[in-house]
C-alpha cells in the first residue's frame, strides 16, 4: 500500500509524478518515470498487489508474465526504498 497520493501528468516522452500527503494535500516528492513506470504506480496507488500488477501490465503490453513480475517486483522494491509505501 502507498503512503502517499499519486498525481500523474504527462511531459513529452516521460510522466511527472506528485506523491502528496494524505492528510494536507502538501507535495512530498515529485520525481519522473517513463510511461509504463507511471502506469503501475497508478495500479499500485489502487491498492493492487504486485502480482495483480504484473497480470494487467503483462496483458496490457503482450508481454511474457515472467519478465513482467521480474520488473514490476523490482519496481515495487525501489517504491519501498524511496519511502513511497
């Protein structure tokens, strides 16, 4: 589960993200990730699990579920590390 609220907008090739206190709205991090990063962020902002994650971006993009959960699972590690869950 993520601490944080996540707002995503598009800029050129890539996504800025806000991650924003639940509780007074103020901003916490502000960072950039590529379109499929942002994606699952917005997934586990749902409160998915990582393997629900990997299932929908595996189908989404026809991509070999192994790899999927090998990516998605290290991308969750790195949330973990910077304090967003």
């Amino acid at each position: 589960m993520l601490k944080y609220i996540i707002e995503t907008a598009p800029l050129g090739t890539r996504y800025v993200v806000a991650a924003k206190d639940p509780e007074n709205g103020s901003v916490v991090q502000v960072f950039t990730l590529n379109k499929t990063a942002a994606h699952m962020l917005e997934l586990f902002s749902q409160g998915l699990p990582t393997a629900e994650v990997a299932e929908r971006i595996a189908r989404e993009y026809k991509a070999p579920l192994d790899l999927v959960k090998r990516d998605v699972f290290a991308f969750w590690e790195d949330i973990v590390r910077k304090g967003l869950a």
